[in-house]
C-alpha cells in the first residue's frame, strides 16, 4: 500500500473512532482510520446508551439505526436485587429490590421530559458493526482495519505516521495535519508520556458471555440487570451481575447473557471454562442450565484520566483520555462526547476559518467532564460494599453469611428493620442508573464559550437531578417547537457544522451580517420556547454550538445587535 495523506488521521477502530470517523465525513472533513485488528469487539461491553449519546446519533442520522437494534425502554426499566434465579429453598429466588434505571419505570416521565430521545441497550458488540458500516459508507476504502500504527513523529505542520498493514505484511507512511488517538491508551498516549492520573488496578473483575434461555426462571421483562447476592456463594462467587444482551429479544427470552462478577487475582481457574459452567450455575441455583459459553474476558477497575487531551497536533479521546469504572455506564458515552466536542472544531480549523489554537478548547473543555466522571464511577464503586455491610456478611465466612441472609428475610420485628436497612443502603445504590445530571447535565466552565458572569446552578450532589439551564457552556435544554408546520426538538434546530441563534427578531439581520463577515454560518431561530428556560428576556438571544452547547447568551436586545454577536463569535472562535 503506498503512502498517503489525510487532514486528520484516526488510531483506534472501536466506538469512539468509529463515531469520530463518521461525524468528520459528515462534516466534509476526509479521515483515514487504523485499527490494529480485525474486527474489535468479541463480547458485549459498554451496554447502555444514554440519551445525550442518543442527541448526537439523531443529531448525525445515527439514532434510527441504533433504535431499530436496540432495547425498547420497556425492557431497560430497572435493576433487580434477588438471591438468585433458580432454587427451591427457603433462601432462593428470593427479591431483595428493584432500582429504576435510565430512564425507565418511575423516571420516565421526567427524562421523557428532558431530551427528545431515550436511552437504549445495544451492547458494543451489536453497535460497532452498524458503525463501521456507517463509517465505510461514508468513506468507502478509508477505514482499515488489521493496520497498526507503528510511530509516528510530530512537526510544525503535521503528524507522520508509520504503519503496517498485516494482512499484507507491507509498511506504509501517513501525512496527517492532526492525528486523534481513540486508541484505549495502548500506543499513541504512551509515546507520547502523557500521564494517566488516578488509581489504578482497584479490582479485577471478569465478563462471562454466554447464551441459555432463561425466561422459565425470569419473570420481569423490565429487569436490564439481575444483580444475584448469593447466600449460598462462596468468595468472589457470592455475587454478580447478570446483563441482558439481546441481540433480537430484550425481554426475558434474550438470547444472549453477560455475567459480571469480581474474581479474585489467585484463582488459578478465573478463565477455565470447564470449571466457570458448573459454577456459574451453583450462582443462579440452575443446576441443569443448558448454556453455552462464548467468551470470558477479564478487566480492571481503574479510575484514571490523562493529564492532558491534547500534545501538539495530536489528540486523545474516549479509554485513551479517561478509564473508570461501568457505573453510571458513562465510559463509551463519554467516548462518544468527546468525538462530539472534537469533530466540529477540527472541521472548523481546517477549513482556515479559525486558528489551531482554537483547538486547545477540547482539552479545556473534555479533561474537566473525565476528571468528573472518573471520581464520580469511583464514588458509585465504592458503594457497592454498602449492600454487603447492610446485609451483615463477612467475607469468606459462608454460614455466617447464610445466617444473615436468614435473618434479613425472617418475618420477625428484626428481620423488618435489617430489610428497611438494606433498602437505604439500596437507594444509594441509584448512584448509578439514575445519573441523569451526569449524563446530561455537564457544563464547559472554559473553552470556546463567552461567559455572561452568571454563577453556575448548584448540583445535586447525587446527580439525579437534572436542571435545565442555558447558560454558556451548558447543553441546550430540550423543548419542542413549531418550525414550518413541524413539530421539532429545540436539538433539531442545531446543524453539525453552523451556529445557531435563537432570540427576538431585533436579531434575525445579527445572524446573517455575522455570516458574511467572519464566514462562518451562523442560522437564525425565532425565540418560540418559555423565556425563562433559555434565561432571555424577548428581545434577548442565545447563540448555540454546533455541539448543542450554549456558547454565548446576551439576556435582553443589545445596542448593536450585529456588532454584539460578531464580538462574541470573534472571542468564542479565538479569533481575537
């Protein structure tokens, strides 16, 4: 294969590049993609996607797709606690509670509420396949896959890399002007010594993916995860999470299963399958389960962020900028914004509207959002042990541990007060699927917005709620509007590659004098939705990113509308 050149060359084929490679073609922008191997996922991980990863699929045409594969709502509700599947003794199939989840059951009205999509279930094993279709399509030959990037060496004007293609057995060179690592930290962050900052190796945990028809002993189409305590388990074998994963039915007849469960790092047999079945059917008490299994995987609990996005011309997205525990499912979805946030801005810089210094708003504006989610999966991590403690179990200790569970379920004055314990420490547990604030609540406090001095609302410290808010830096609060007899989100308004104002008409004349003097598209939306969600008097305006992220709000009408605006862009673009 000979040598090439590209404006922008992706590392790494997993969802993360995958998305990157797909909103730079549709923001006209030619990438090349490297992935190592052949195909890049071979179990199901990375699960849930939550209603803001589901904005930026609809935003770029992605969603119907992941829509018509994925999980109805109804079968994503909630999170059910129990002491197993199968059995008859007295301790068996035992409910020990239930959480809402994602927007399901109790949420769903409020979610419903706050964004124009729900969130699904397409484990990353169904949706990468419908990515990388979607990528190919756009830029037929531009993604190869079994092509490793070897090195690569940085210099005013661009990036070279070196790169083998393995089915070939041949080496090639890439001229890139920049080069976005979706690599999961094994290569290009390393080169370059960039820190990863946090803990590391916390636990160990291991995936089980298997089939085995499960519906005799699951009764709740609604449950996503099964999370078994077992009384009867032993060590790491006491617990686990079993994860619905379709991939055509999402009720009680899924196809396919996920077991997560912590394993301890001197099991000799952690992924000996002949000794993983008879034991993973003494945790669901299901002695005669007919499962096969596919895959077993192991993989850490770390929380760690890269001290910088950015080094030069190169840049780092998804697991090469930030590792953290599933909770809140917030790793891949965090991927996804950070492609989001990157996209637009490398578009922006290389059609030679605006400076490359511009582009040092994706660090300024993504490490912060890492940094947040990573403490915040660790913080959800942690109280996992809360249950335990509820419970009264000891490790290792398995009658000690059967006793408590005896007394925990006792119809006894006792047994009352352990249950009304366990549930509190339960309701903690909402820490993670019930993070609506995390999921789309995070606001850029620098970066390519032009602050209006107004203080930031105060957080719930829990995250569940979420408060709409049109501040600069904050997404774009959800509200649906007539546009040309249509009925459309307020996110349906915001094109992929132009600003968008929204304000009084006093502003209509603004949006399109600004246009022609700096270049840069910039729409005009009449202000149709309730004054007080955007924060704007009548004659006020908002003026929105391509990311659908505020970047500038003047509350009432300004003394020179157009002057006003191109000051704002000028200051938000760097262009000053």
């Amino acid at each position: 294969m000979s040598d090439c050149e590209y404006p922008v060359l992706i590392v790494g084929g997993g969802g993360c590049g995958l998305s990157m490679s797909i909103f730079l073609s549709n923001l006209g922008v030619r990438s090349l993609l490297l992935e190592r191997n052949r195909e890049v996922v071979g179990q199901p991980r990375a699960h849930i996607l939550n209603q803001r990863s589901m904005e930026i699929f609809r935003q770029h045409g992605i969603d119907r797709g992941v829509y018509e594969r994925g999980a109805p709502l109804e079968c994503m509700e909630r999170i059910v606690f129990c002491t197993s599947l199968g059995g008859d003794g007295p301790l068996d199939r035992k409910s020990l509670g239930s959480l809402d989840s994602y927007g399901g059951g109790g949420l769903r009205e409020r979610y419903a509420a706050d964004s124009p999509c729900r969130a699904t279930n397409l484990p990353l094993m169904q949706l990468e396949p419908l990515l990388r279709a979607m990528a190919e399509s756009r830029k037929p030959g531009e993604l190869r896959f079994h092509h490793e990037l070897l090195a690569f060496a940085q210099d005013s004007g661009g990036v070279t890399a070196t790169v083998r293609d393995h089915a070939r057995g041949a080496e090639y060179r890439v001229r890139a002007q920049y080069l976005v690592a979706a690599d999961g930290g094994k290569t290009v962050g390393r080169a370059l010594g960039i820190e990863m900052q946090g803990p590391r190796r916390l636990r160990r945990m291991i995936n089980t993916f298997f089939s085995a028809d499960l519906s005799s002993w699951i009764d709740d189409d609604g449950a996503l995860i099964h999370y078994i305590l077992s009384p009867d388990g032993t060590g790491v074998w006491s617990a686990g999470g079993l994860v619905k994963s379709g991939p055509t039915r999402w009720d009680r007849h899924s196809e396919s299963w996920v077991l997560f469960r912590e394993v301890s790092a001197d099991d000799p047999d952690a992924l000996d399958e002949t000794t993983l079945l008879p034991r993973l059917r003494e945790l669901l008490r299901i002695p005669d389960l007919d499962a096969r299994i596919h895959k077993v995987a192991l993989w850490d609990i770390e929380g760690v962020v890269a001290k910088s996005y950015r080094a030069g011309r190169v840049f780092l997205a998804g697991d090469a900028a930030h590792r953290h525990p599933p909770v809140s499912a917030l790793g891949l979805n965090t991927a996804f914004g950070d492609a989001h946030n990157l996209a637009w801005k490398l578009a922006l810089v290389l059609s030679g509207k605006v400076p490359d210094r511009f582009l040092d708003t994706y660090e300024l504006e993504r490490q912060p959002v890492g940094a947040r989610v990573a403490e915040w999966a660790l913080n959800g991590f942690r109280t996992r042990s809360i249950l335990d403690a509820a419970i009264g179990l000891i490790t290792g200790d398995r009658e000690a541990n059967r006793r408590a569970f005896e007394a925990l379920l006792a119809d006894t004055p006792d047994g009352a007060t352990r249950r009304a314990i366990f549930a509190e420490a339960l309701r903690i547990q909402r820490i993670g699927p019930q993070a609506h604030d995390m999921e789309i609540g995070y606001t850029y406090e620098k970066g390519a917005i032009v602050s209006d001095g107004t203080p930031p609302p105060t957080p719930d410290p829990m995250a569940g709620d979420y408060r709409p808010c049109a501040r600069p830096g904050s997404r774009l609060p959800h509200a649906w509007v007539e546009n040309g007899g249509e009925r459309l989100s307020t996110h349906d308004l915001v094109g992929i590659d132009r600003f968008l104002l929204i304000g009084g008409d006093v502003w209509r004349s603004a949006a399109a004098e600004a246009t022609s003097t700096l270049g840069v598209q910039v729409d005009f939306a009449p202000l149709r939705v309730p004054r007080g969600l955007l924060g704007v008097l009548d004659d006020g305006a908002v003026l929105v990113r391509p990311d659908a992220h505020i970047g500038w709000r003047c509350p009432r009408a300004a003394r020179d509308p157009a002057t006003a605006l191109v000051d704002a862009l000028r200051a938000l673009l760097y262009l000053q």
